[in-house]
C-alpha cells in the first residue's frame, strides 16, 4: 500500500521528467544541419524558360480643336521560350521567338506594324571550355498577311505565311570568350527562300513563278546578352550572310536589338530595334526596284512575365 501510495505522488513528476526530455530531443533534432552527399547530386540537363511581354497604348479625342485621330490603339506582345540541354561535351540550344503587333485608328482601321517568328536550334560539341564545332539550323517568317500602305487609300499585299520563309542550316565554329557571348561563323551555310504565294516570287528574290531559291555562302552570327544596371537588360543578335553565288560583297544583315528595363515585378519599359538589310529584297527607291536599309522601332510599356 506504501508502494503505490509513492508512486501515485511521484507519477506527475515522472512525467513532467518524461514530456521535458522528449521536447528537448526534438530541439536537438530539429537543431541539427544536413549535409548533401556531394556523390547525391545530379547536374540539371535540361534548363528551360522564357518571357511573356504586353504592350498597350491607347488614346481618344473628343471636341478636340487642335485635330487628330478620334481614337487610337496600338497592342504589341512578344513571346521568347529556349530549352538547353548540357551533358558532358554535348550541348543542344532551340529558342523559339515571336513578336505580333496591331495598331488601330478611326481613319486608317486596323493595320498589322509587327509580325516576326523564328526558330533557332544549334546542337554543339565542346572542344574546350570556350570553342564548339556546332551545327545550327534557322527558319524565320511571319503568321499573318502583310500589306504595304504608300497612301491613307491604297494598300498593297506584300507578305504572308511562309511567304517568305528564311532557312538556313550549316556546320560551324562557336566560340565563347566571354560569358553570354556567342560568336558562330561558317564559310559553308546553305540558305534557302521560300515564297509559297507565286504572286510575291519577284519582290524576294525568287524567280517569278517559282517557290524558291537556293544560296550557298558564309554564315556569321553574335549573340550577346548583358545588364547596363541593376534593372536595364540588353539582348542582342547579329545575322550576316554573304551569297557566293550573286553579289557575295553585298552582305545580307539581320539585327535585333532588345531593351528591357524592369519598373516592377510584372511591369516594364521595352524598346526594340530591328534592321534588315536583303540584296535580293528590292522594293526601295524611286522606282521600287531597288534594295534597301529596313528600319523598324517600337517602345512601350506594359506587362512582362518571366518563366
């Protein structure tokens, strides 16, 4: 009776003893750092991603004595993905990029002011840390028909799906002598122009009547990518092609500029320059016959979403 009459009375120490340890094995426990075996870790192959951007301008005018344009709009958007893959010596880069705009006004109606698809892929093979033998392949064209307007009243068709249709594949050199700058050159690029719509053969090159035209040249190409400050962004890319077959001094350009300069989170300030400049394009000059510099600028402000 004197047993249990003592360990009746000791019980509620016993266990305040008893909770006390188990709560202070679990702050032991829950205090203790864990190691990753580095032999755990595998290396990621695959890195994917991109970035979303809307743009939208509008204005209106009502009783407006100084003139203008009743109402206006004018949405532009680009959308950029890549994938790379990364395994030993081995390395495949695709990048897709597509920039669609529309403006919008009482007078003129709606009129399409950008329009641009391309694919990239480039497969390489590391001969050390800075140089790859790469081989890369390009199509670029646009979705939408296109059409000229040389006055408030006239419009002129000048360019649809596939027509035209940039394609390129060639075996080159890829060099890397700094970080996010790529230098690709070949002296044996095969370009091919596609125009399935036979109306527009002659205004790209194309004789008339058919649906294509062959080039075999060299091929260069600069990738760079840099932050001017904590917030501006730059991305840039330079195409050159010289046609060993017609006019190999004119050299065909292609540059694109982007300026990206982050306001928020979800909101920020573009500007975008392209320059074109195709011998075999000639649509220019007094008589339209003529090739020439192609100039295109647009900036906003608006949505941009990375991912």
């Amino acid at each position: 009776m004197k047993k249990l009459l003592l360990l009746f009375l000791l019980s509620p120490f016993y266990n305040a003893f008893s909770q006390d340890a188990t709560i202070q094995n679990l702050k032991t426990e829950s205090a203790k750092t864990i190691t990753k075996d580095p032999n755990d870790t595998i290396p990621k192959i695959w890195k994917t991603g991109g970035i979303f951007s809307l743009n939208i301008a509008q204005g209106s005018l009502s009783n407006w004595a100084a003139g203008g344009e009743k109402f206006s709009i004018a949405v532009n958007s680009m959308l950029s993905i890549y994938a790379f893959y990364k395994k030993d010596r081995h390395s495949w880069d695709n990048q897709l990029a597509w920039n669609l705009g529309y403006v919008k006004t009482t007078s003129l109606g709606t009129r399409k002011n950008d329009d641009r698809v391309e694919l990239l892929s480039k497969y390489g093979y590391a001969l050390n840390s800075k140089l790859n033998f790469s081989a890369l392949f390009d199509i670029r064209t646009q979705f939408f028909k296109g059409y000229d307007y040389p006055d408030a009243t006239t419009k002129i068709y000048t360019s649809d799906f596939f027509a035209p249709a940039y394609i390129l594949l060639t075996p080159g050199i890829d060099y890397h002598p700094v970080k996010n700058l790529s230098i690709f050159v070949s002296p044996v690029a095969a370009r091919w122009t596609f125009v399935k719509d036979t109306v527009l053969s002659t205004k790209y090159g194309v004789a008339p009547n058919e649906r294509h035209d062959f080039q075999f040249g060299a091929y260069a190409s600069i990738n760079y990518i840099t932050n001017l400050g904590k917030s501006v962004t730059y991305t840039g890319k330079l195409d050159l092609f010289s046609n060993y077959k017609h006019n190999p001094q004119n050299v065909d350009l292609y540059m694109t500029n982007l300026f990206a300069a982050k306001i928020s989170s979800w909101l920020a300030a573009t500007y975008s320059l392209t320059l074109i400049y195709d011998d075999d394009v000639r649509q220019f000059g007094p008589h339209l016959d003529a090739p020439g510099l192609q100039v295109q600028s647009l900036f906003g402000a608006g949505l941009l979403v990375k991912f």
